[in-house]
C-alpha cells in the first residue's frame, strides 16, 4: 500500500510542479500585463516632458478658426490653450534649474503669448511677445507683429461697457441708461475692430507669407492670419454685449423692447458663420419665450384685453427658432432648446383652448 | 528535536508517504524553487507598482541639500531650441524648419533624451497647417519604434481624430446591426424551437421573419448613426473645402441631406397623423407645416410625402374650423321667449340683488343636507338643485309648517325619480344657472323662491332654455 502512495506521489509530483509553475508565470504574466496595460493607459496623463511638446501641442492649434468651430480640446476636455498655457507655467517652475541658462526663454514667453491671446488676455500676451521680441532675434519680427496686434485689439476691447460677473464680492456697479452713448462706443470699438480685420484680410490676401526679415517690426512678411478670427470673434463679442445692454435697460427706455429684439437678431444675421449661432438663435428664442410671458402675466389669457394674435406671434416665434435650433444634431445647444420648447409649450396649457389653439 | 529514531517510530505507511514526498522530484528543490518563483513574483509586482506608486519615503530627501547647478544645454537641445522657435513662426512648409530637426538629428548625442528626435519631429510635423497632413506625418511617426507612451498616446489620438474616418465607421454600424438583425431573426427561433424538437421551428420562424419584415416598414430614410455620419462629414466640409476629397463628401452629403430632411418630414407627418387621431388638430396643424417646409429645400424629391403633409394640413385646418365653431357656439345663447320673459326678468333682478349666504351656514359635508332634520343649508355644487330646494324650504323657520314639510319630502322623492318621467324636473336640472342658483338664495329671499316657482311653472309651457 505505501509502496503505491509512494510511487502515485512520485508520478504526480512532476505534473504538480508543473502545473504550479504554469499557474505561477501566468499569475506573472497577468500581473506584468496589467501593470504594463495601466501604465500605458496613464501614460496620456503623465507630466509634460519638454517644452518641445507643450509647443507642439500649441503650434498644432495657433492656425485654428476658433470663430467657426469651437476651440480645440485635449484629451482631459480642457481648452487646449488653457492646458498649453498651464503646462509652460507648470514647466518654468519644475524645470527651474533645467531652464535656468535661459535657452528656451523665448521659446516659452512666446507660446505663452500664443495662448494668452486665444484666452482673451491681449495685454499680457503683448507683454509676452516683448519680452520674447527682446530675447530672440528669430522671434522679433513675429513677436513685435503680434504685440502690435494684441495692443490694438487690447485698446479697443477697453472702448465701453463690457459684460461683467453678476455676483460679485463687492457688489455690482449700475448700468449707465444712456443707450446712445454706450451704442456710439461699441460702435467705434467694432469700427477699429474692423479696420484690423481689414489689414489682416488684406495682408491674407497676398501671396504666401514670406519668410521674416531681420528686425522687421512691421509685421511684414510673418504670418497674422490666426488674429483674423480672433478679431471677428472680438466684434462677435461686441454685438452680444450691444444685445445684452439692449435687453437690460429694455424697461427704462422708450421701447426698449422693440430695440432689444432688433439688437438679438441683429446678431443672430451678422455671425451667420459663427460656432455661436446656434446661442444667438436660442437667445432669440429665449427672449421671445420671455416676452410671452411677460405678456401672459401683464395680459391674463382670462381677461378681456387678451389679444390671441399677438400672444400668438410671440410663442410661434419662440417655438419655430427653439425647434430649428433642435434639429441640428451634434450640437449642445439642441438639448437645451428641445428642453426649453417643452418648458414652453407647458406654460401654453394654462390658456383657454380658444384663444391658444394647441 | 526529532531524529531519525524518533522517525522511525511512527507508522510505517506515514514515513513511507512522507519519503515518497521528500525523496520525489517535488521535494525541497521544488519547494525551494516555488519559493524563488513566488519570491520574484512579489518582488516584481511590487517593483513594477513602485514605479507607479513611490514610497512615503525618498531617498532623495535623505541627500543633503546642495546649491542647483545650472543646466548647461547640449548641441542637440539647443538644436532643438532653435527648432521651437522656427516653428513658432514658420508657414506651411518652410524649409527652415526641416533644417532645424535636420540639425537635431546630426548633433544628437548618446546622453541626450531618446525622446527629444520623435518630439522634434512632432513638432515639425505641426507646421503644416493642414490636419489632414498632420494626420499622415504622425501615422508615419507613430510607426517608428522607441515612442514615448504619451506622445504614442498623443498620436493615436490624433490619428483617430479623423471625421472622414469616424464617418465610415458610423456607417458600417448600420451594415453591422442590419447583419444582426437578420441573423438574430432566424438564430433565435431555431434556439428556442430546440426544445421542441424542431415541431413548433416553421411557426417561429414565420412569426420571427414576419416581425423582421414589418420593422422596415418603421426605419427611418437615414438613421441615427446615419445622422452622426452626416453631422462629421458636414463638419469635414466646413473645415476644408479645399480637399481634395471635398467633392466626393459633399456628393455624399448632398445625398444624406436630403435622406435627413425625409426623416424629420416623416416624422412630422406621424405625429401629425397622431396628433388628429387624438382630436388636436392644432398641433397636427403644426406638424404637417413644418413637414412641408422641411421638404421645401427639396423640391424635385418626397413628392408623396409633400402630399400626405398636405392632406394632414387640410384635414387639420378643417378639424380646426370645426372645433373654433363648436367653441363658439357653446357660448351662444339663445333669445329668450316671450312668455317668460317677465318671470326671468323678475327671477334675474331677484338673484341680483340678494345677499350673499353667509359662509357658516354652508354644510361641512354634503351628506349632511341630505338629512331631513339637518341644519340649514344651502348646496355647493349647481347639479343639486333639489338640495338646495328642501334645504331652502326649511330653512325659513316661519313656513315650517306640516303642508311645507309634506311639500319638502314629496321635493325630495320627486328628486328621486329619473329626469326623464318629470318633465318639470328635467327643467329645472337642466337650467342650473336659474332655478338651482335661485333656490340657493331662495331661504333668505322668499319672493325669490316665488320667482323660482313661477319659472317653473312657466317653463312647463315654454320649452326653451333660459339664457340667465
């Protein structure tokens, strides 16, 4: 009896020893899968390595028409300027020893200036170009253009009002009710606007770009075309914060409403081509929705003086341009106007079935 | 301490197991060498999670603290210094910048970053200006071996960042859930008729064919991801109308544009369909208007369905015109007839200038003003005209006499009875803005309740319905 048990162990000892080892490499191999598996999949969101890449990341962007189609983003949903921007700080300050020597300074004051200007901080992006102007001679033609164009974009972005947060700590300064002023200031913020956008179509206009002349601060021969959109979008802005105005004095002034309605559709027809469209139409909507309701409540639908015709003419209006908003797939802006056409259509149901045909 | 004597002493069959075991092949050898395996598994699992996970404490905090020595940059860093800055400025296709990356390649040394060539040349590749050129240059680079894992990553993102790409991929979507479809319409039925013994297999797959057939019927011209397809192609075309591949999308385009205009129109015209099965015509009204103006940008295209969006209008528009007459005319009113004119004149004036009921004297609940003997009271609701009849009858504590109670019970059965076997009962129920209204005021205006008798006496032989 012993003699078998012996030699039954004996035969399954090798098997056993083997079958262990498989179990054994493939509990490694598993383990050395997954590790590698996680390291790859967290390799995306690793520290910056370089200011090589940072730049290219930026580069990749600068040509890009952020007033046709929304600004890029990179693979954590951040704006990619933001994140360039960020990156560069980030670097200058773990890298401080690496960079101390100062060969890459221009390099990051530049493309720190690039991505300032797309985040609408125009006076310190001028600021970056100087300083990276002063630093490289290979830099200074496109950085002294660059710095001139942010200045006057800067100095005309400061001509009147401008939207401004609505709960601030120290509370919010009054309006100023003189619509004909601030519209006059606009006004001449979009002209110089406009004018640039002239010179930087003109300048698109040409040949090729040529290549950069020593010392030249013209702005001759160095590439200024990405500023193109960033002025339309800077005149986009300017005729939203003419809107807003509009809409926001729209009880204090001697039809207010009727202006403030032309202002919204105004801007609706002038940025056609804009990626903010599809906003602009929905304020439009939502102002329409508004005054309905403005009107509901100043005008019962019970009470005698209770035009159908007219309550009517504002919620089609509202609905037609929150439904032609909801058609268009692949945007945001078509789940916030389909929801907005049921709120709609809900405050409709509290109204006689004879003065609302539903 | 055991010895071998001490072995020797146990049970024989137990030794010899315990030799077989140690003198086999698997004994202290391979235990030690299980020991060895498992010993470098842990070590290199952990190893491998040091690397992502750093210890609390690190050795270089145990160094002591010296002054920072400047970095000086080598040839090919500062190769590649030269080549950020170029490439911050270059145009498309500007020969400098191939120089420059040309440069870091030649003064690249064994000490420098095996990375800094393939981010060089990333960075060259970004110049380009154009994305579908970027897409073909990092393809070219993402094939080369060595890559960081995060520009890899990068690149990979960048490579499948392509609308055209993600377009066919849509597309192929619908070939592969139409293959599912049709083969989950066949598998299914055989599966289950398995069981059976393939008895009940022709009706299932009958039943199973017959769903697959009439689903067609519900697919839509273009579907959902149809639309996504479309929506990347749009895009494609916004961003580069020059392309050499632009006509070929925008023939494709054109093609799903039309497909989607049919989709939104059809979908219209059901609701359209349902709204007038559910008797709201404005909203089919709605429905079928909007069908028709998105087929407008099509004209030579859905003619049928322009049609049946037409007929919804007029049959909608005529639903309507009915409705609006029906509504107004349930606020006509007819003229009121020459015989009651003066009880109705007298009934009005009565209503009119009686007092308002106190508002304790209304019944906690209606099943109190049932009761024979209960309090005063004056009924709520306009469809409880006797109620308010008996209650009003004794509610003046000066006719309480045994003739008005009589009277009051025999209103009270006289209630009882179906509108149809009294004439006079009908009258007075379907007039609840006059007799019932009256009646409510009657116990605190007698000449009211008079009033109301009279009317309806005289509505015995009038026939018409009060206006009041």
């Amino acid at each position: 009896m012993s003699g078998r048990v012996s030699a039954l162990a004996a035969r399954l000892a090798p098997s056993t020893s083997a079958s262990m080892a498989l179990a054994i490499f493939v509990l490694l191999a598993s383990t050395g899968c997954q590790t590698f598996s996680a390291r790859q999949k967290e390799a995306v969101y690793g520290p910056t390595e370089g200011v090589l890449e940072a730049v290219a990341v930026l580069r990749r962007h600068v040509p890009d028409d952020t007033y046709r189609f929304p600004p890029a983003r990179d693979f954590s949903g951040r704006n990619v300027y933001r994140a360039s921007l960020l990156r560069l700080e980030n670097l200058e300050r773990a890298e401080a020893a690496a960079l101390r020597s100062g060969y890459m300074d221009a390099v990051i004051t530049f493309a720190k200036g690039r991505a300032l200007e797309r985040l609408r901080a125009f006076d310190l992006a001028a600021q970056h170009y100087r300083e990276s102007a002063r630093l490289s001679d290979e830099l200074r033609p496109a950085a002294l253009a660059s710095a001139e164009v942010c200045e006057r974009i800067d100095r005309a972005v400061k001509i009147g009002i401008e939207l401004v947060d609505p709960v601030p700590e120290g509370g919010t300064p009054a309006r100023p009710i003189d619509p004909e002023g601030v519209r006059r200031a606009l006004d001449e913020r979009v002209t110089q606007l406009s004018i640039l956008l002239g010179e930087l179509n003109d300048a698109a206009g040409e040949d090729a770009p040529r290549k950069p002349a020593e010392g030249a601060g013209d702005g001759s021969g160095v590439d200024r075309r990405h500023y193109r959109w960033i002025v339309q979008e800077e005149i986009e802005r300017a005729d939203v914060v003419r809107a807003r105005y509009a809409i926001e004095i729209r009880h204090v002034v001697p039809d207010g409403t009727l202006v403030a309605l032309q202002e919204l559709q105004r801007v609706a027809t002038r940025h056609g081509a804009s990626k903010n469209r599809l906003r602009h139409l929905l304020r439009l909507g939502d102002f329409y929705a508004d005054l309905a309701r403005e009107y509901l409540d100043a005008v019962p639908p019970e009470s005698l003086t209770f035009d159908p015709a007219r309550f009517r003419e504002l919620a089609d209006a509202a609905i037609q341009l929150y439904e032609l908003v909801g058609s268009h797939d692949g945007r945001p802006e078509k789940l916030e106007a389909t929801r907005n056409l049921e709120a709609f259509l809900a405050l409709t149901l509290t109204i006689d079935a004879d003065r609302y045909d539903r | 301490m055991p010895t071998a004597t001490t072995a020797e002493n146990r049970d024989p069959s137990e030794r010899s197991i315990r030799t077989g075991i140690a003198s086999g092949p698997f004994p202290r050898v391979g235990s030690a060498l299980l020991l060895l395996v498992l010993l470098v598994a842990l070590g290199g699992s952990t190893g491998c999670s040091m690397r992502l996970r750093r210890a609390v404490v690190v050795d270089d905090l145990l160094e002591p603290l010296g002054s920072d020595t400047t970095h000086l940059p080598s040839p090919a860093e500062l190769a590649a210094a030269r080549l950020a800055r170029l490439a911050l400025v270059a145009t498309e296709a500007d020969p400098a910048v191939d120089a420059a990356l040309a440069n870091v390649a030649e003064t690249r040394k064994p000490g420098d970053s095996k990375h800094l060539l393939p981010l060089a040349t990333d960075l060259r590749n970004t110049t380009t200006g154009d994305p579908i050129a970027y897409r073909e240059a990092s393809r070219a680079l993402r094939k080369k071996r060595g890559i960081d894992p995060r520009l890899a990553s990068r690149l990979d993102e960048a490579i499948a960042d392509d609308p055209l790409k993600l377009a066919r991929r849509r597309r192929r979507d619908d070939w592969h859930r139409l293959f599912a479809r049709t083969f989950n319409s066949i598998a299914e039925p055989l599966g289950q008729s398995v069981i059976t013994g393939f008895i009940l297999a022709p009706f299932t797959l009958t039943n199973s064919l017959i769903h697959y057939f009439a689903e067609f019927s519900n697919a839509e011209p273009l579907s959902q991801t149809g639309r996504q397809a479309l929506v990347l192609r749009q895009e494609f075309l916004a961003a580069h109308p020059d392309s050499p591949v632009a006509p070929e999308v925008g023939r494709l385009v054109a093609r799903d544009e039309i497909r989607h205009a049919r989709t939104l129109a059809l979908r219209r015209v059901r609701a359209a369909e349902q709204a007038i099965g559910q008797g709201q015509p404005a909203l089919a009204l709605h429905q079928s208007r909007t069908a028709s103006q998105l087929l407008e940008p099509h004209p030579g295209a859905h003619d049928r369905l322009r049609r049946r969006a037409a007929r919804l209008e007029n049959e909608a528009l005529e639903s309507l015109e009915r409705r609006n007459h029906l509504l107004a005319r349930a606020l006509e009113a007819n003229a009121t007839h020459e015989a009651t004119r003066a009880s109705e004149r007298a009934l009005a004036t009565a209503l009119l200038v009686a007092p308002s009921p106190p508002a304790a004297s209304i019944p906690s609940s209606p099943a109190t003003a049932r009761l024979p003997d209960a309090p005063v009271a004056v009924a709520s609701d306009s469809c409880a005209p006797s109620r308010s009849t008996k209650t009003a009858t004794k509610s003046l504590p000066g006719e309480r006499s045994p003739r008005s109670r009589a009277r009051a019970h025999q209103t009270t059965r006289w209630r009882a009875t179906p509108v149809s076997s009294s004439r006079t009962t009908g009258r007075i129920r379907t007039t609840p803005s006059g007799a019932c209204a009256a009646a409510a005021v009657a116990k605190r205006w007698p000449s009211g309740w008079r009033a109301s008798g009279s009317l309806a006496r005289a509505t015995r032989t009038s026939r018409r319905l009060s206006p009041i």
